[in-house]
C-alpha cells in the first residue's frame, strides 16, 4: 500500500473537527497508519531522524486533501453540499405497541434496517454528514442519517441492539428532565445511556432539559437553561463532549440559533411536517430538516451523497458499478448513468437505443457520433470511427473532415479515456488514431466539449457550432473526477453553456456534447427514459458491467438485430 492510499484510508472520525480537538492522538494514529503500509518509514525514523518523516507526512497529507473543496464559512453549507441529496430520518418511540401513529414496533425497525441494507443505502454518523454539508466532500453511496428522539426505554431495550446487528450508527437527542420521570413511558436510565454513549456508533444530542413545546416563546434566563445547560449537564453525567442540538418539536429561531451558537453546538436537527427536506436543502447548520420515519421507504432511492471527489493522480476507474442518478441544478434536469467500462457501437442501420443495446451485454447508452441524414437507413457517420474492440475504423468522408477541425475527438482504451482536438490531416487513419492513443478500441468525433480539463466551457469555445446555445434536449458523455465514465442526457431543453457548468458542478472532469435534438436518446436496463420517441441513430455510447465479457458473448452478440459490424463497404 502506497502513503497515499494509507492517507485515504484512514478512519471517518479523522475529520477536520477531530483533528483540531484530538491532535495528538489523530496523529498517532496517522502516523501508525502510514508507517503499517510504508516500511521505508519505521517506527525509528521517528524517534531518531523525525524531521524527515514528518515532512514527508506532511506533502502527504497536503496532497491528501488537496482534491477537496475549502470549507464553507460556518454555519452555511457548502455549495457542492446543497447538490447532494441526505435524507435525516426521524424516529421517536420504539415499543412492542403503537400508542400512536409515529410510534414504531421492534418489527417494524428491523424491518426498516433490512430495507436499507437491501436498497445498499449507508447510514452515517452525524459528524459525516455536518463535514460533507461544510466541505462538499462526498459521501459514501446512498447516505442516511438515523435519528431517535427523546430518549425512550425502547431506544436501549430494540434500537440499540439491532444498532450493533447491523452496524448502523445513529442519533438519540435526550431531553434531561426525562431520566427521571417515573410515569408514562418509559424512559432510559443514565447507566443505560452511559453505555450507549461509550460506543462509537451512538451520537448523544442535547434535546433541551424540558422538551418545551416551543423555545421561540421562552425568555433568554429559559432558553440558557434549555439549550446551554442541558449540554453542560449531558456532558457531566456522561463524561464526552455534546456537540449537537435538536430543537423540541422542530421549533426556532434566530434568537433560538444565536443561543445554539452561544452554547457551542456545531449543528442543531430540526423538523417540519410541513416542509420536509434533504439535509442540503436546509438554510443553515442551524437548522437541519430531517424527514419522518414512513418516509424512509419512499425517499431512501434518492438519496446520493453528492459529486465524487477528485482522483489525485488524475487516473480512471472503469471497476465501479453501473448506477443511475436523476438531478436538478440551477433548474436543468440531468439523468445520469456511471460507472463500468465504456465502448461505443457502431449499428448496422439506425434504430432505438434500447433496440442497439439488446444482447450486447451492455447496462446502458446514450446516442452518440452526428450521422448522415441523407438516407432513412444510413449508418454514415460525420468524422471517422473506430469501434468492435478495435477491430473495426471507418473513416470520415475527406470533404466534411476539415468543418470539424478542433472539435473533440473521443478516444476510448479498456482503462482510460482521452480527449484530444480532432485533426482532420492526422486523426482520419487507423495509425493516426492510435497516435493519439495507442490502445484505443473506441474512437469518435464529438459535437464540443462541454466541459473540459475541469472547467465549464465558455460561449467562444464552441466557434461556429450551429445552435450550440440554443435550449434543446442535449445528450453527453464523459469522465468524472473520480475517473469513472458517464452518460447522460438533459430531460429540459438547456444550451450548451450552461449544461457545461451544471455538468461541472456535478463533478465532472471531462464532458463532450453527443447528438442531440431530435436524436437524444438514454436507454438503461432495456428501456428508454426519455419521455418521446427520439430519433433512431446507429451510433451510441455503452456502459458495460466491470467484468470483461467472455468471448462467446462477443461471437453471439455478432448475430444480434443491430450489429455493430459495420464494415466501409456498407456504405
């Protein structure tokens, strides 16, 4: 294992909060880690010659961290946060049975954990998801927040111990008063929090110390008792820091959060029945919408723990599994489909998507190259291609080659993808392509790029492209920064400027605008998801699963309706 990867590896809790309140033992544990994955760097380094290793610890720490975005100014969110989508869920009692509607039967939890594991969602701590909401940094697939209100008897008798079952790491918000109250529900015990608290899947949140119905009408001699004491009682009897806050009943104000401030709080959970929310979508780390526990089932598929982080060498990853996400930024609608490897099919005639795709193998595609529209059934394409792993180049027609000078030429490797500037005198040969790259199976003419060494194109870098501003249905492939490759199409018409900065904004390193219009198409899992019927083309580009196909899949796909053998004779 590289330093790099030790760096990268390291665990969760090596937040930049931890850091500034546990130095020392953060960097132990840092300094163990990469000295357990580099033995260049041994423990007598340190001890004789500490200069040295600590200079290098510290390029690579710089290095480590240098693909992440700065913070955001607390308390507000980062702005690569407010494009993820992590849902807070919001549990109170837990009871063999309902008293009332909200109340949640043992069953009916571990019903819940079971859905979340089979959904492949992945609950996260409370200080996970505060880091990402000020740094933008991603989160892992899928992320959820659980959360436990109130501190019931049931929250260490069934939540706890399905907790450790499944390893989920959660969120009790305790109100003090509750301890000792003797009738009505039952309550948990302080040696049964002492417990809880001791693990590092429990967070403990102040919750008031009397569960007021609404702090905004209390006086400031009230709200220091409710919110500042509370925690100072909380962290007496359980020996930790409290760093949270979660408002009785949701209710507050700014007067509330200059009082949450006051005490220390890095964060405060609300809650409104009437405007529930992704955690990105709150005003502030002040006020954290969260979303009640029947909607687990309903919102738990949309979750997305926001644009990947930057790849520090730069490389690609075609391993990842195939996923499909649905977006809106700055009011464009975005469908994107990630991961797996990359090919391009060059069909036999012009057909759906869907229909190109069938037999292949392949999980998904987008429409791809510009084509001839002389003929109904034609397959020319405008610019030259390669495509059947190589096996197969169709050159550019020589009198229209010279109109696409400069723009992007794809070119496609079984582990990597570049985009270079189309030459018409060198890139329309065999030998000229892999000049470029020499590995290339895949090669083709885009329409522009969209986005470009990770910055959003301007308007003076289209030239002359026909309507390149113009809102229309755009279709797009490329690479985002953690190397994975991406297809996608915009569901609203939108010009080619700004679906370059909402792609950017969505973590894309590279992206180059496909055929689009009337042509845009995007097929996953055998079926289309755009909502008409698209014009049929004969070129797209696939997304297949990671695990090379066999052989025989290849002969076999041969035989499908739209072949991709596509030879110059054809034409």
């Amino acid at each position: 294992m590289q330093p790099l990867l030790a760096l990268r590896n390291m665990p969760p809790q090596l937040t930049v909060f931890a850091l500034l309140e546990q130095p020392a033992a953060l960097c132990h544990q840092l300094v163990a880690a990469v000295t357990a994955a580099t033995p260049e760097f041994a423990m007598t380094d340190w001890a004789e010659q500490p200069v040295k290793p600590l200079r290098t610890l510290t390029e690579l720490w710089r290095e480590a961290i240098a693909g992440y975005p700065p913070p955001s100014e607390w308390p507000q969110l980062h702005d690569r946060a407010r494009l993820a989508r992590v849902p807070i869920f919001m549990y109170h009692d837990i009871l063999p049975e309902k008293e009332v509607f909200f109340d949640v039967t043992p069953e009916e939890l571990r019903a819940d954990f079971e859905y979340l594991r089979e959904q492949g969602a992945t609950p996260i701590t409370l200080e996970q998801l505060v880091a990402h909401l000020q740094t933008g940094a991603p989160l892992p697939d899928k992320p959820v927040l659980l959360t436990f209100d109130d501190g019931y008897g049931g929250h260490y008798e069934h939540v706890y111990p399905l907790l450790k079952e499944f390893d989920y790491p959660a969120v009790f918000s305790i109100y003090v008063d509750k301890m000792s109250l003797t009738g009505g529900r039952s309550s948990v015990t302080w040696e049964q929090l002492r417990k809880m608290a001791a693990d590092p899947l429990v967070t403990i949140a102040s919750h008031s110390i009397s569960h007021p119905d609404d702090l905004r009408t209390m006086s400031d001699e009230e709200l220091q008792a409710e919110v500042v004491e509370s925690k100072e009682i909380l962290e007496t009897e359980l020996g930790i820091p409290i760093r949270y806050f979660t408002y009785p009943v949701g209710r507050n104000d700014a007067r509330v959060q200059r009082w949450v401030t006051a005490a220390g709080y890095r964060a405060a959970l609300a809650m409104d029945d009437n405007d529930e929310h992704f955690a990105g979508e709150s005003p502030s780390l002040l006020a954290l919408g969260r979303f009640g526990q029947s909607r687990l089932e309903t919102i738990t598929n949309d979750a997305w723990g926001g644009p990947p982080a930057p790849r520090l060498d730069g490389g690609f990853d075609f391993t990842s599994t195939i996923r499909k996400e649905e977006h809106e930024v700055d009011g464009t609608r975005i469908i994107l489909i990630t991961g797996g490897r990359p090919e391009t099919i060059h069909a036999d005639s012009r057909y759906q998507v869907p229909e190109i795709i069938e037999g292949t193998g392949a999980t998904a595609a987008v429409d791809g190259a510009f084509f001839s529209l002389k003929y109904l059934d034609s397959n020319v394409l405008i610019g030259p291609a390669l495509s059947e792993a190589g096996r197969n180049f169709v050159p550019g027609n020589t009198s229209e080659n010279p109109l696409l000078q400069g723009r992007p030429l794809v070119l496609i490797a079984s582990d990597r993808a570049r985009f270079v500037p189309f030459d018409h005198t060198l890139h329309n040969t065999r030998d000229g392509i892999v000049t470029a790259l020499p590995e290339a199976t895949d090669a083709f003419v885009g329409a522009a790029f969209l986005v470009r060494q990770g910055l959003p194109q301007p308007p003076e870098s289209f030239g002359d492209l026909f309507d390149f501003d113009a809102a229309r249905h755009r279709a797009f492939w490329g690479i985002n920064t953690a190397g994975q490759p991406v297809i996608g199409v915009s569901t609203n018409p939108v010009g080619s400027v700004k679906l370059g900065e909402v792609l950017f904004k969505l973590g894309f390193r590279d992206a180059v605008m496909l055929d689009s219009g009337a042509s845009t198409s995007l097929a996953y899992e055998g079926e289309s998801l755009v909502g008409y019927t698209p014009r049929p083309v004969p070129h797209v580009v696939a997304l297949y699963p990671p695990d090379p196909r066999e052989t025989a899949e290849l002969v076999e796909y041969q035989e499908s309706p739209a072949r991709r053998g596509s030879q110059a004779g054809d034409f």
